[in-house]
C-alpha cells in the first residue's frame, strides 16, 4: 500500500503545472511551453523546475520506501509529466534526468556529455536527446549493478522515445541545424 501511495504521489508532483506558476503568464496555462517559445532565462528556470520536480519526487519515495519504491517514483512522475491531468505535457526529458540523478548520478552525467557532444556535431535537440538516450541506456547496462536502475532506464527510454515520435516527420521535411552556439547566454 505504502508502494502505491508513494507512486501516486510522484504522478502528481510530476503532474503539477508549476511552470505556470513560476514563468509568467502570457501563454496558455495548460500547455508546456516549448522551449523555442521562451526567453533564454525562462527555459533555464522551466528545465531547472523539471529536474528539481524529478529529484524530489524520487528523494520522497526513496525516504518512504526504499530503492524499488524510488525507481517505480521515477517512471511516474515522467508520465506525470508528460501525460498530465492538470496541463498537456512536455517531453519529459528534464524530469527524467532529474529523477535518474538521484538513482545514477554518472550516468546521467555521461548522457548529458553525449547530449553536448552530439548537439555540438548535429545543432539539432531532437537527435541529440535521441543519441543521449541510447546512451543513457547503453552505460547503463555497462554501469549500473541493480536491476532497479536498469528497468527504470529501459521504461524511461522507451517512454522518451515514445514522446519524441510526433516530432519526427517535421523533423525530416525540414533538415536543418535548429541550435546556435552564437551567444548561448545574454
């Protein structure tokens, strides 16, 4: 019972529209912003708000019932974002690396230098989160030793790659680099 209050409780911190709380409010309150919308300084604070939504949700069932409870908090408190009763959700992929933070600190820093690194050689967010996925998963196995980290890898794998599906035919009409690294922070 404990398992399943501790999940419910990670949907629901994932599920929270706290972005249009703290952002201000000249878009939609029940849409994530997309990042090509937003300032600079608000995609900082909305990606800040997602890893932090992630870590306490998984700090939270990591206290209240151990290392399962923390890896099932994880996977839903990334559905509770992306599938949200509150707002039509984003891509997760903030959540997700907050939530993996608190399970795996190294691997979600080898997935963040894959993300740079193919962001450097690509420009394009959308491959780079792709290929920091993959490797993500890939070290994963090499690292990690429970089996707890492994399944949480693999469902949130599948469930980003899943978030990331509609966008691809656009992506393929319209090649083109979508990131700049001319002046990233004004």
């Amino acid at each position: 019972m404990n398992i399943l209050v501790v999940i419910g409780v990670a949907y629901l911190i994932g599920a929270l529209p706290l972005h249009s709380w703290l952002l201000p409010t000249r878009r939609a309150a029940f849409s994530a912003p997309s990042f090509s919308a937003l300032h600079r300084q608000e995609a900082f604070a909305l990606v800040v708000i997602d890893l932090f939504k992630g870590i306490g949700a998984v700090l939270i069932a990591l206290f209240a019932g151990g290392w399962f409870a923390a890896s099932l908090a994880a996977v839903a408190v990334v559905i509770g974002s992306m599938y949200s009763l509150f707002f039509q959700g984003g891509k997760g992929v903030a959540v997700a690396a907050g939530a993996l933070f608190v399970l795996s600190p190294l691997l979600v820093f080898i997935a963040f230098l894959s993300y740079l690194l193919s962001l450097f050689i690509t420009r394009a967010r959308m491959i780079s989160a792709a290929l920091a996925v993959i490797a993500l998963i890939c070290f994963g196995i090499l690292l990690a030793t429970h089996f707890y980290v492994w399944l949480v890898l693999f469902c949130l794998g599948i469930i980003l790659f899943i978030a990331q599906k509609p966008a691809v035919p656009g992506f393929r009409r319209r090649w083109k680099p979508v990131f700049r690294f001319k002046k990233p922070f004004r």
